[in-house]
C-alpha cells in the first residue's frame, strides 16, 4: 500500500507558503485601511469605476449601454459609488433633454487603485 501524503496546513507550510496564503488571505494593510473595498467588489460598481478611470467623464446612456443594465440599477449603483465619494455626479440640460454625467475623483482613483493592487497580489501569489 502506498503512504498517504500529509496534507500541508498553514502551521506546517513553508515559509513562503505562509507569505502567499497570508497575502491571499490579507485585507487590510498595515496601515489598517482596506485593500479590498466591498463596495467596489461587485461587478457593475467596478465596471463604472474602471470606466471612469479611462476616460474622464461618461454620461449615464453611455454607462447605461456599456453594462446592459436598466436604469434603476445603474442610478442604484452609481449612487452608493457617489455616497462614498468615489465618483461626481453632474446634472445638465443638452437640447432640453436632461443630461447626467459622471467622473471619478481623486479618492475613487486612489480606492481603485487600492483594490486593483490587492487583486494582483493575490494573482501573483496564486501563480507562484
């Protein structure tokens, strides 16, 4: 019969397998703030934030046809974005039709950026 391997734990892993699980497992930095900001985590709110990040300002039809979403669920998530402060809203009028447009500031930058870093950390750690 054939010996079973031991499983490897994290009290028996190496030491740099203990740097990766910690990194994987890591949410927060040292400082205390959050790498993995929940609130950008989902899929439509980090579709926005990455949208805005490349071009400077989009308008609510634009975003709206990017995502293929109603409205509702756009201005649901544009909005918990601009509570947070991480996008501004501008409201105007364009040939009387009402115009909604939206950029990302400089603390929605910073949380995305905080965030894309902690996603390739992990991507790194996992690929070894």
């Amino acid at each position: 019969m054939a010996a079973k391997a031991k499983a490897r734990t994290p009290a028996t892993a190496s030491a740099r397998e203990r740097r990766k699980l910690e990194t994987v497992a890591t949410t927060t930095r040292d400082d205390g703030e959050s790498k993995f900001d929940r609130l950008i985590y989902e899929r439509v709110r980090l579709g926005i934030m990455s949208a805005l990040a490349v071009r400077e300002e989009m308008s609510f039809n634009e975003l709206k046809g990017l995502f293929d979403i109603s409205d509702g669920n756009l201005g649901g998530h544009a909005r918990k974005l601009e509570d947070a402060g991480y996008i501004a809203c501008t409201k105007s009028f364009e040939d009387r039709r009402p115009r909604t447009a939206y950029r990302i500031t400089e603390p929605g930058r910073s949380a995305l950026n905080r965030y894309l870093d902690h996603v390739e950390a992990v991507i790194r750690a996992t690929r070894g």
